[in-house]
C-alpha cells in the first residue's frame, strides 16, 4: 500500500479515537465518503501534484452533491439556465421562428447594375466584402473570373472584428472606406442611406460611386450585376443556359449555402434534421451528376458553379464540425472533389480564398456556436488545400468530360 494511503488511515484512525462523533452530528450524513477534513489532510501528505488534482475536482456537485441538494436539480437547473441564455444569444445572432429554425432576414437592397435603369454597366461601383464570408467570396470569384478593371469596380476589404465595429462584425481593413471616409459597414450603410440605416448590416455590398448610393446587399444580384460589367469577353449566365443555370442556383443557395447555416444556427433537433437532411441529399445528387459532367451546365464554369464554391471550400473544414454538419465530406465524395480540384486550377480563383481567415472568423467570432474561441490545431493554409484537393483529382480523366471545351464561356 502506498506511503499516503497508509497515513491517511492512521490520521482517521487517531482523530476517531480523539474525537468521537458530537452529539447530534450524524456520521451517516457523509455515509461513503471521507470528512472534509480528512480529504484535504490526506491531500496534504501527498505530492504537489496529487494535492492539486484533489483540490481541482472538489466542486460544485461534490460539495453540493453530497450535503444538500441532490445532483439532479443541480445538472437540470444549470442545463435549463445555460440553455436559455444560450437561445437568447442565437437569436441576436440568426433569428429563429417557433420551431428554433434560422430564417435568414430578406436582403434591404435588390438592384441590378445593367437591369436597373438608374444603375448603368457604363457607371463605376465600390464593392465591400469580407474574406471569411462565404457570400463574399462567391462575388469575389465572379469579379475574378470576369476580369473586371478597378475603373469599374472598385473593390474594399472588410474585416470580421464585432468588437470594433459599430453595429454588425464589418470594419474596413484599411481603416477608412475611400468613398464615404467611414471606419465599418454600419458606418458605410448610415452615410449610403443619407442618414441613420435602420437594419442588418450586411456584406457583401455594391454602392454606385456617382449617386453614394446602396445598389444591392444581396449576393445573388451582386453576381449579376458584375456580370454586367466591362471586363475580359466572359460570361457566367449565357443565354443559351439560363433556366438551368437559375435551377441550379436556386437549389443550391437554398439547400447547400443557407442550407449549412440553418443546420448550424438551428436552435432544436428538428430544425438541425430539416435543413441538414436536404442538405447531404443534394450532396450526394451533386456529386452523381459531376460523373458526366466537369461542370454544373457541362464543360465551362457558370454561375451555378460560382455559388457553390464557397460552400464546398469550407465544408470539412468549418461547416462539418462547427455547425454539425458531420454526415458528409467533401472529401468522400469523388466526383465533387474532382470538380473541387477542376474550379481550383482556374489561376484566379485559389487567390480568392484565404483559409485561416475563415477558420478565424467561424471559430473566434461566432460566440454563441463556440465560447471558448479555440480554432482547432492543424488547420492547412490555402496553399496546403488547394495542393490536397489536387492531389484527390485525375485531371486527364477531367478533361475527357468536356474535351475542347472551354472553362469559361464568351460572350454571346
């Protein structure tokens, strides 16, 4: 028997001799476990380490546990008290309906440069987006592969920081917006506005620079509008494919990138199995099409392929641990991951992704999926993905899906 144990016992053995049980004190209240006054004597006798060990597990449920409330009320009380809070914070951010589902607010600003009359392609915009943003990011991808000149299209970098911003995460990472002179988004949206902006403030963000006025905040009609814009003889909708490519689109932004949101910001069981269910079915359905096609719309990039990108980029990453989305990777999936590798060996597109930043953002800002902050150790830089999900591929066999066909349409 080791050295401690044995002075442990005379110790309790001597006190039981020098101090018999007072009246009225019943032993049977600590029936099980040692007085207090021998467990921290007996840690006393033993090493450092063994004496802070019994210090650190003496909480809460032991003391409480053991004396005066049993342990059930205490775990089902702090688990009902964690829980509300918990809901509370998720409301502020992603609001819920009854059933704890996130509903996604409908966007303030839907005009589409070249559609809508007063914002001409001929005009030059400021665009605001945010790296770590997914939404961003497909604009980005759109902005790159049309090869839109800064004349046209002015682009202004956001960073995720909520506690310097304003209002919203958006700070401008220069420091001031060069056409308001603004320090965040909720800034850039008040001076836009004319006056104090009522509502989310959200990225991505087109602003005319001849009016100082919001053209859209939605990413759909971003995408569009660049797509209107002068730029390299490139398309992302062509004419010819359009009522498959708005298909397309349309499910994905649905089921794959609000899709991945509403799993991770759904506040109850059911509400997580509705949108993730639909989710991982049209994973699969995508990854069946991709067999005999290299693209979404067959051999050359379109729109539809542009909005799931972002979604993909960050899947096994991000979405599958922090927002539950567990029954699938992309990594599993073959032809998916070869489409993966095909969109990153389009030059301009790898550029467009940073992926700390987005392990950042996810991990170290959206407090209420993760308290702690922690991003988890290990995380591959861009570079190091891009390699992976080239090595998954067989380029050869890739190209045999759309042999002397194009990546990227022209224009009509």
């Amino acid at each position: 028997m080791p050295v401690v144990s044995m002075t442990c016992a005379a110790q309790a053995q001597a006190r039981r001799h020098r101090h018999p049980t007072a009246p009225g004190f019943s032993a049977r209240r600590f029936s099980g476990s040692r007085p207090l006054t021998s467990t921290w004597k007996c840690s006393s006798s033993s090493s450092k380490n063994t004496s802070s060990s019994s210090r650190s597990n003496f909480g809460l449920l032991d003391w409480a546990g053991s004396t005066f409330i049993p342990q059930g009320p205490i775990v089902s009380s702090t688990k009902f008290a964690w829980n509300t809070m918990w809901k509370t914070l998720m409301s502020e951010l992603a609001p819920q309906d009854q059933s704890g589902a996130y509903t996604r607010p409908p966007a303030a600003y839907t005009s589409v440069v070249g559609v809508t009359p007063s914002f001409p392609a001929s005009s030059s915009y400021t665009l605001y987006i945010g790296n770590a943003c997914p939404w961003c990011h497909r604009v980005a991808i759109a902005a790159a592969l049309r090869g839109v000149p800064a004349e046209s299209l002015r682009i202004v970098k956001l960073v995720d920081d909520a506690e310097r911003a304003s209002r919203g995460g958006w700070i401008v990472e220069s420091g001031r917006d060069p056409l308001f002179g603004a320090k965040d988004l909720r800034e850039i949206y008040d001076s836009a506005a004319g006056g104090q902006y009522f509502g989310r403030c959200t990225a991505p963000l087109l602003v005319s620079d001849a009016q100082k006025v919001v053209v859209a905040n939605d990413s759909a009609e971003i995408v569009r509008s660049i797509d209107a814009l002068p730029g390299d003889d490139v398309t992302l909708r062509p004419a010819a494919l359009a009522a498959e490519v708005d298909k397309w689109v349309e499910r994905i932004t649905s089921e794959v990138n609000n899709g991945v949101y509403r799993a991770g910001f759904a506040t109850s069981q059911t509400a997580h199995d509705a949108a993730a269910l639909p989710l991982y079915r049209l994973l699969d359905e995508l990854d069946q099409h991709l067999e005999t096609r290299r693209f979404l719309c067959g051999g050359s990039v379109t729109e539809a392929d542009v909005v799931l990108l972002p979604t993909i980029c960050r899947f096994d990453d991000v979405y599958s641990v922090l927002f539950k989305c567990s029954g699938r990777r992309i990594a599993d999936l073959p032809n998916l991951s070869g489409w993966l590798a095909d969109m990153m060996r389009l030059s301009v597109i790898a550029d467009t992704y940073d992926a700390a930043s987005a392990r950042s953002s996810y991990f170290g800002q959206l407090f209420p999926l993760n308290p702690s902050g922690i991003i988890p150790a290990g995380g591959r830089s861009t570079k190091e993905l891009v390699a992976q999900w080239l090595s998954r591929s067989d380029p050869a066999k890739r190209e045999r899906l759309a042999v002397g066909v194009s990546a990227l349409h022209t224009r009509d």
